[in-house]
C-alpha cells in the first residue's frame, strides 16, 4: 500500500475538497496580507522620515546649547568692554578738567588712560570674534530648523500615507477573515484540523491543486505510476502528494 493510503485516508465529498482549496486559497491571501502588513513601504518611509526628525531634534538641541554659551559668552566681553570704556570715559574727564597740577599724578593717569586703550581694543577684539561666532550658530541653527521643519511635514505625510496603507490591509483583512469563516464552517472538523496540521508544517500551504499532471504546492511533476493511481482512486478519496505529502485536489485541469 502507498503513502497515501497508509497515511491518512479520509473519504471526503469531491465538493468540500474544492472547498478547502478555496480555502488554502483565502488562507494564503490572509498570509501575503499579513507579510505586506508587517512591510510596508509607507512604513519603511514614515519610519526613516520619523528617524531623520528625531536626529535633526537632537542637533538642534546641541546647536540651541551651544548658542546659550556664546550669548552668555558675548554677555561677559559686552560688559568687560563697558567697564574699560567707562575707566576711560572717567579718567578722561578727570584729565581734561584741568584739576591735576602734580606732574608725576598727570604722568600716572596718562599711562593708566594708554593701557586701559590697549585693554579696550584688546576687549573689542574678543568680543567682536564672539560676535562673529554668534552670528555663524544662528544661521548654522536656523538652517537645522529649517531643514527639520521640512522633514517634519514629509513625515507627517508619510504617516498619513502608512495609516491609508495600513487601513486598506485591514479592510481586506476583515473581509478575507470573513470569507474564511464561512468556507472553514463547510469542512467537517477532522479534515480542518488535519488541514491546519499541515498548514503549520508546510509553510501555511497545505492544500494544493493537481494541475495538468503537477503539484501546485511543490511544483513537481508526477509520475506516470502516480497519475494512473490517482485515475483509480474514488473520487471522495482524500489524496496526498507524494513528493511534499501536500492534500493534492483533483480539478477539471488536473490532466487526468
């Protein structure tokens, strides 16, 4: 006795086999529906997108920090340089009021009024360069927003793109989940369980056509001894492939 018979040998209605071909083949929709669920293009963009935000964010943060510094920075020579300036401004005016007779004291003030010149222009010379530097991180911070900005309204267009994508698998989904209820509710129980054994084993494929002399399921030619077999075989009688052990259905194309 063959495999087949040896191994299961169920007596089943030629119409219900048809049926659990529909079946395999609303099952397998449900498992491609599943895999396109799990990737998405959309999804695969938003997701990018999403991460470039993220990023730029982070910059922007590092970049807004830096900036706080260089202001602090540029606070601190602002007021450096106004303190010199009102030493001089002082000074300056004790000098040209007239009111220091003491040679030696006039010498002393017209030293401290050339170094506190040379402090001045020293001070200006650091707060400028700080200046420069502050004006450089706003535009460098500026473009990041605004770069971050752009990417931010391609990502929410790409979540709403996903979410579309994502509802239209659902929707399919719901009606092929429907559609597989209802044909499940036509096999009698022993078969689906046997049916969903299979599923399980054989890659969520376990009901295949015969078709012009070949599985479906693993696409292997049958041989001349299997073909007058299953010519032989009643028609109610539930048949294996010999070559994957796939349920093999006999249809107006199998060559028989």
């Amino acid at each position: 006795m063959d495999r087949t018979s040896e191994e299961h040998a169920l007596n089943i209605d030629p119409f219900i086999q048809i049926r659990l071909l529909d079946l395999q083949k609303v099952d397998s929709e449900l498992d491609r529906n599943a895999h396109r669920a799990r990737t998405l293009p959309e999804a695969v963009t938003a997701a990018s997108l999403h991460a470039e935000v993220m990023a730029l964010d982070d910059e922007i943060a590092g970049a807004e920090a830096a900036l706080f510094d260089l202001r602090r920075e540029q606070n601190r020579a602002d007021a450096d340089v106004e303190l010199v300036r009102q030493r001089v401004s002082k000074d300056q005016h004790l000098l040209d009021s007239g009111s220091i007779n003491d040679p030696k004291q006039l010498e002393n003030l017209q030293h401290e009024l050339g170094s506190l010149a040379r402090r001045q222009a020293d001070l200006e010379d650091v707060e400028i360069e700080i200046m420069e530097r502050v004006e450089i991180a706003e535009h460098e911070l500026a473009a990041l927003v605004t770069r971050r900005d752009g990417l931010a309204v391609d990502s929410a267009a790409a979540n709403e793109a996903r979410d579309v994508a994502a509802d239209a698998l659902g929707v399919e989904r719901a009606e092929l989940t429907n559609e597989r209820a209802l044909m499940a509710g036509e096999v009698p129980a022993d078969l689906l369980k046997f049916y969903e054994k299979l599923r399980a084993d054989h890659d969520g494929v376990a009901a295949a056509a015969l078709h012009r002399g070949r599985c479906e399921g693993c696409h292997m030619e049958l041989t001349a001894v299997d073909i007058n077999r299953i010519r032989e075989a009643p028609s109610h009688e539930l048949l294996r492939c010999e070559e994957c052990r796939r349920i093999l259905i006999r249809t107006a194309e199998s060559g028989l």
